[in-house]
C-alpha cells in the first residue's frame, strides 16, 4: 500500500489509542503478528500495519496466535516500504534493544508514554518495531523521533516481539486514563464500630471456651492488631459482628464449637496466600518461563511437612529441573520419594486427619497421595539429571523405578479405593451417632448413592461439568495396560536400553509397538533393536509441550429427593466437586533440521489422556464420598429440625433449632473439593530420531518454522530431552549422549 495523503484528513480522535499505528518492520514469523494482534487487543489498540513483511510461513500460525483478535489480523495494512508505513505519522517511535551512537536517546516506555498520547490526541503515531533476528536498522532508527528501549536485565537484552509490543501497548494504555483502578466503595468503620467488634469478640471467645475471662487483655491485644491491620471498612465490621453474635447465639452445639475454630483461624489467615493463590503464581511463571521466582516459597511450604507436603516436593523438583540445578532437583524428588514410600505402608486415608469428622469433612483433611503418574514423571526426571550428569547407574536404577510404577498402577489405584471406602463407612456411622443423625445413616447414605448414580439428570449435569461418565468412568475391572501406560517413558527407557548396550531395551520397545502400532516411529526402532542392530551416531529429540491440566471447584446441591424429608428440615445440601481444566498447548507441532534435511516430530503422549485416566479413578471414589458426606450431613439437620419440631417446651426448641442452624453452617464451611494436582507436568509429548549430521548441529523449530532451540550433539548416540511450557518461555534443553558401541 502507497501513502495516500487522504490519510492524513478527517477528525481528530476523541480515544487518542485511535491513533496509535503499532508497524512491524521485515517480521518473519507469522506467529509473531498473531500474538501482537492479541497484545494489542488487550491495550485497547487496534491498527496493526506491517513494512515490508518477510514472513517464512502462512498465515494460519498468525490466526491461530491471535485468538479473540483475529479483526485486528484481519484489518491489516501491508506497505513495501518502512517509510510508507509511516509517512502520514506525527511521530515515529522506534523500539530499539541495541545501544550505539544514533541509539543514545532513548527513554522507557513509561517515561515516554504520556507524551506519545498527546500526540497521538493530534494526528496518527507510529511504534514501530523491527526484525526478530536484528530489530531496526540505522537508516530505520534515523527516521524515528523518539526513541524506546525496554529495561531489561544485562544478561539477556532480546526481548520476543510481540512481549514488546504488549509491554509498550500496555504503558500507552495506562497513560491513555483509560485504566480506572478498583477502589473500595464501603466507607472505612470509625473507631467506636471497630471497638464494639473488639468487644464482640472478646464476649464471643469467652462464650466457646477459647479464652478465660482473666485473659482477655492479653488475648485481645492479638486482634486489636488483626483488626487495625489495613483499612476495616463498615461493611467488614458490620460482617464480623454478624459472626460473634451468630456464635454467641448459637452456643452449646459441638459443631458449632468447630465452625468457631474454623472462624477464628480463617481471620487469623486472612491475610495469608492460600494453595490456590500460590499454584496460580506458579502456572504464571511456568508460562513465562520464570522457573525460579516461585521455588523459595515452595521450598518452604514444602518444608513445613504437613498433609501437602508432597504436592509442594514435587513442584520443587519440578522447577529445579527446569533450571538446571540438578543437585536440588534430585533432592526434592528424592523426598518425594520417601513420602510416596510412606503412603505405601500406611494409606492416606490412615494418616492425618482423625476422629469421627476426618472423612465427613473432606478429602482435603488427608495427605496428598500423589498420581501415579507423578511418581512416574519424577523417577523419570531424576533419571534424566543423572544421565546428564554422568551416573548412568543411577539413571538405570530411576528408570527401573518408574517401570515398576507403570506395572504396579493398577494395583495402587485400587488399593486407594478399598482405603477409602473403609475409612468412609467407619466415618459415616460414627459421624451420625455423635451428632444424633441416627443409626442407619450408613444405610441412608448408600441408598442416596445408588440413587444418584441411576439419576440422569444428576448424571448429565456431572458429565457435562466434569467430563465424567458415571455409568463407567473411572471403573479399574474394565481398564487394561493400554489405558495408563505412558507411552513416553517406555518409550525413552527402551531407547536408552538400546543405546547403552543393556539387553532389555527390545522388551520395551515392542510392548509400546504393540500398544500403538500405527505409531512408525515406535515400530521402526523396535524392528532395529529386535533385529540385533546396533545403533551408531543417532539423535533422538523428545520435545515436553505445553502444561498439563489442573483442578478447579464445582459447587452443586445434591438432589433432595433422594433425601426424605430433606426439603423441610434442610437448611444447606451442597457438594464441591473437582473438575479438570485443560491449559494450552505451547506449539502443535515441532521439526528438526540436521544435515540439509527436516524432520516432523511425532506425537507420541497424550499427557492430558494419561492424567484424565487417573483422575476418573479418583473422581468415582470422590464423588461416592461427596454423596455420602452430604447424605450424611443432611441427615442430620432432618433429625435435628424433627427432634426440634416435636420438642414440648419453648427452650429445647430453640436449642435443638441452633444446633440444627450450627450444623448446616458446619457443613458449608468444610464443603471444598480437592484441587491438589501436580501443576507443572506437561501436555503432550513429541519425539523424532534423526541421524547425527557431520557437524553435529540439529535445529529444532516449532510449527510455523520458530526456532525454539539450536542443539550440538557430540559423536555417539544422544538422548536430547527439550521442555516448552509454552510459546513464550524459553526452551529447556538436556542432552545425554551415550558412547557408540564397538
């Protein structure tokens, strides 16, 4: 497109973004324009022109990277020339990471940006930013009037494009007055409201025993500081003088007692990160390719022990391994391992948590018992490390592990279950006795389950939801091998076998050619392996993509038909269950160029498969628990509200009236599903054998031809392992290359 002065007419924007044109000079990969259209999106910007475009793909890569901005793609203007591109600007703003003599006057993009939206308030400006591979050139930066360079850390100046072009939209947007921040609406409470909660409180902790009345100044200056903590507004004072007179009121009832605990430590730690606020930051960081910023705080949470300390031990290596630190990663696995070891002797369902309140609270009052796959994936990783570094025999040893683990799945699964079950009924019954919800609530609540798994409503709405067939989801008599092998590790560990010279590498080979024959790649290396050759000067490239599902909370109400009486003496009947969310893939395919020729990777695992076949397993037993758990509560709020209602003076009533009213309250505060996961296991897998090239050189591109790593192999046989969380973080790369054999 040529400059047409008739650009340059018309009205001035009332929106100053209006007039921001974001210029991508000489781009050549597609994926780039898609993923700066979505950037730009995000920023309120929507005029995308590109100079001179030297793209090395079509556009699918572009549209795909765009998502919900493909209008922005769409609306593209495309010019010959950089100085077509920006002929009808006011202001042309050059993005630059280079330093150098025309490079001196440069500014960061917040200090800049309010100046480029007043321009940009009288007539069109230009960001523009150049090339991948060498950004702008001289004679492109002498034509810009203002000058941009990112801050970033001396060791690594490059910056992915469209990270630049969001990161400078985003400055643009801020300075544009468009971001209004969120503010508190309610006024802050005045003094004496926050001294009547103090006092409140005090009368409040006397009353469930949690303080004597001769400790109350020394108690009480503890929540003064809670209280005085930030800005208590009206409507917070007004909600927790709503909790202490609530509990007052309620007094006597021994749930309630429990349900102020729980209060109490839930103001204690109102401050306080939570599983779900931590694993969140970890996702963000995976993405980004940060692997380092979230392990202090894992490492800690990790070291407190407790019910999850193997979730946090797992995320801990996990993140080790991603930065190389094989010490630490080895480490942490290798704690996990003893816990793994421990739940093996004694069942989750046996530790933690007791008492008759354990099960009927929730799965969360047990320790993380950990997939297998887990297990699985951190043998596995441990084996990779010691390869690396050396220990070839306490690679094998890994390897045998994580074999062992694949053939015993089954077994551990089904053990879980027959844990569960037991710990259940005798929950179950010990629960109603001891609340007075009777003695055949067992019963009661095994009818309700039977009911609920023949309900179809109550069926289609959990399949929906969670992607979970009740009928037969989850059902280990009808599984075979086929269903959790992980094709990946068997997979890497015959190949190893193979090329380490170990007689057993064929074994493995041909039980994952049998399983997936149509996959080539499984059956060409095991035909070579049976048939007695030895491999020489071979490059095998596994390439982890993406991030593998994690848990999120449905919040329901169990059917209360299935519950006589339920709708007249009911108060709260709800269930939380998990449901697994899936992430995005970083790439959908990846090649490998070496010695003049390309190679397709193969897709060889399914992750997401894998851990959805697990979490089926989990999911039948949980949703049997839920049911029970709920049955059961809501078997005692009918009997309580029965006994109430039949009650013949005025002062049992209101207490049994309480106690029923503390119990419905009990059973919501602990209603949460179980969302612990292992979070940073990948989605899929791809891998590819190539030969060695004289050089050595392999560069692995992802879809679209982006580069993602360049390797260098030495002579001999080599293991070349690559993680990609996503587009945006960088690649890891470990390679373990064995001797050729004579």
């Amino acid at each position: 497109m040529a400059f047409d002065e008739e650009r340059l007419e018309g009205p001035l924007a009332v929106n100053p973004l209006d007039n921001i044109r974001v210029v991508l000079v000489g781009t050549l990969y597609a994926g780039n324009v898609g993923s700066s259209c979505r950037a730009m999106a995000n920023m309120g910007i929507r005029h995308l022109r590109l100079a001179a475009p030297n793209l090395q793909s079509g556009w699918e890569e572009a549209t795909r990277m765009a998502v919900h901005a493909t209008d922005i793609l769409e609306a593209r203007e495309e010019f010959a020339t950089f100085e077509e591109a920006v002929a009808d600007c006011v202001a042309v703003v050059g993005t630059t990471a280079r330093e150098g003599l025309y490079r001196q006057h440069v500014k960061a993009p917040g200090d800049c940006a309010a100046d480029i939206v007043a321009l940009a308030a009288t007539g069109p400006v230009a960001i523009v930013f150049g090339r991948e591979d060498k950004g702008l050139v001289n004679e492109e930066i002498a034509q810009c009037t203002h000058l941009v360079r990112i801050p970033v850390d001396e060791g690594y100046k490059s910056i992915n494009l469209s990270q630049a072009v969001l990161i400078t939209c985003y400055e643009l947007f801020k300075a544009s007055g468009r971001y209004v921040p969120p503010h508190e609406k309610a006024p802050p409470a005045p003094q004496a409201q926050k001294m009547q909660l103090v006092k409140n409180w005090a009368k409040m902790l006397i009353e469930i025993g949690f303080m004597k009345p001769e400790q109350e100044d020394h108690f009480m200056q503890g929540f003064h500081r809670v209280f005085s903590r930030g800005v208590v507004t009206k409507d917070d004072a007004a909600l927790m003088l709503g909790v202490a007179r609530q509990a007052i009121w309620a007094k006597g009832s021994a749930i309630m007692r429990g349900l102020a605990a729980a209060l109490l430590m839930l103001t204690a730690v109102a401050g306080c990160r939570t599983n779900k606020d931590i694993l969140n930051d970890y996702e963000k960081a995976m993405v980004a390719g940060d692997y380092a910023s979230p392990v202090q705080e894992i490492e800690e949470k990790a070291a407190d022990g407790g019910v999850d300390e193997l979730l946090w031990r797992l995320h801990a290596g996990g993140s080790r391994y991603l930065m190389n630190d094989f010490q630490a990663a080895v480490g942490q696995f290798d704690k996990a391992e003893d816990v793994f070891i421990r739940n093996d002797h004694v069942s989750v369902f046996d530790q933690g948590a007791t008492g008759a309140l354990a099960m009927m609270s929730n799965d969360r009052a047990f320790p993380y018992a950990g997939g297998g796959e887990d297990r699985i994936f951190a043998c596995f990783y441990k084996a990779v490390d010691y390869a690396r570094s050396g220990k070839i025999d306490s690679a094998r040893t890994e390897l045998n592990r994580a074999a062992q683990h694949q053939d015993n799945w089954l077994w551990e699964r089904q053990s879980e279950i027959a844990a569960a079950k037991k710990k259940l009924d005798e929950d179950a019954d010990a629960y109603a006795k001891k609340e007075g919800g009777g003695a055949n609530s067992g019963a009661e609540a095994s009818k309700a389950v039977d009911g609920a798994f023949s309900n179809a409503s109550f069926a289609a709405q959990v399949a929906a939801k969670c992607d979970f067939d009740m009928a037969s989801g989850g059902d280990t008599a009808t599984m075979a091998r086929k269903d959790w092998l992980n094709r990946y590790v068997q997979y890497a560990t015959g190949i190893f076998r193979w090329a380490a010279g170990d007689g057993d590498g064929a074994a493995f080979l041909k039980e994952i050619s049998e399983i997936d024959p149509e996959n080539s790649l499984f059956k060409a290396d095991y035909a070579a392996a049976a048939g007695g050759q030895v491999p020489r000067n071979n490059v095998w490239i596994f390439v982890e993509d993406g991030l593998g599902p994690v848990r999120e909370e449905w919040r329901l109400d169990l059917p209360t038909i299935l519950i006589p009486y339920a709708n007249r003496y009911v108060m709260y009947a709800g269930m939380a269950l998990p449901y697994l969310r899936y992430r995005s893939a970083g790439h959908t395919s990846y090649s490998a160029a070496a010695g003049g020729s390309v190679a397709q990777l193969a897709e060889i695992q399914d992750v997401d498969r894998l851990v959805k076949t697990e979490f089926d397993v989990y999911f039948r037993g949980a949703l049997v628990r839920e049911i029970t758990r709920t049955v059961v509560k809501i078997g005692v709020q009918v009997a309580l509200g029965v006994t109430a209602e039949n009650a013949s003076d005025s002062s049992t009533k209101f207490a049994l009236r309480a106690s029923q009213v503390a119990a419905a309250a009990w059973a919501a505060s602990v209603t949460q599903a179980d969302l612990r996961i292992w979070t940073g296991l990948p989605k899929k897998v791809y891998a590819a054998r190539v030969a060695r090239p004289a050089d050595g050189r392999i560069v692995l591109a992802a879809g679209g031809g982006a580069p993602v790593a360049e390797i260098t192999v030495p002579e001999g046989n080599t293991l070349v392992f690559v993680r990609k969380p996503s587009a945006l973080a960088p690649a890891v790369v470990k390679s373990v290359t064995l001797p050729n054999i004579p």
